[in-house]
C-alpha cells in the first residue's frame, strides 16, 4: 500500500485537519508520540482513557465562572460550596460518560 494511501493520511489527518480548519478547534496529533501520565501530553494515564480529565476540568471551570456565576445569586454560595458543586458535575459527567462501567444512562433506549 501506497504511504499516500495509508489510514493516517486517508482518516486521522484528514479529520484532523477538518476539526482545526473547518470548526477552529485546537487539535494535536500525538500518534506513536503521545506521553502518557498525569503530566504527559494530554494527562491520559493510559491509551484507554477517552476523557481528558485535564481538560474537561478546564472547560468546566470556565463554564462555571464565565456561564453559571452570571445568573446564580453567587453571594449565596461559598468558596467551599462552589467547589464542592463543581466536583459534584465533574464526577457526574466523568462517571456517567458512555463507556463508563457504571453508567447510568445505560439502561436508558434511544
């Protein structure tokens, strides 16, 4: 098989490059160069890990601060309570993802 004609070339980078140009997302390719670990590349402790909990944090605290402070009564809330709500949805979402062991939704049809 051609290298022009390979499933890198023919899906990944293709999507890729269909992800960065067409829908402006950040994107990477890390095949055969990903750094596994907390610190690693993406902080996957393992190639079987499909959330990237780093950066489903961040989404969530941005959510949480640019989103859900603009209509809540945010004086009604402590430092404490906020944090401990916001690890409450990032365990939820975490737990209840679709390839989770424990989930939830599974029971439910479409």
């Amino acid at each position: 098989m051609s290298k022009d004609h390979t499933e890198d070339k023919l899906v990944q980078e293709t999507t890729i490059n269909y992800f960065r140009e067409t829908l402006e997302w950040e994107t990477a390719y890390a095949h055969n160069t990903e750094i596994l670990g907390k610190d690693g590349s993406f902080g996957r402790e393992d190639e079987k890990a499909v959330i990237l909990t780093r950066y489903l944090s961040q989404a969530l605290e941005t959510l949480k601060y640019d989103h859900l402070f603009v209509s809540l009564p945010v004086e009604s809330y402590s430092d404490f309570e906020v944090e401990e709500r916001s690890q409450f949805v990032f365990n939820h979402i975490y737990q209840q993802y679709a390839g989770a062991e424990d989930n939830v939704y599974a029971a439910v049809s479409c």
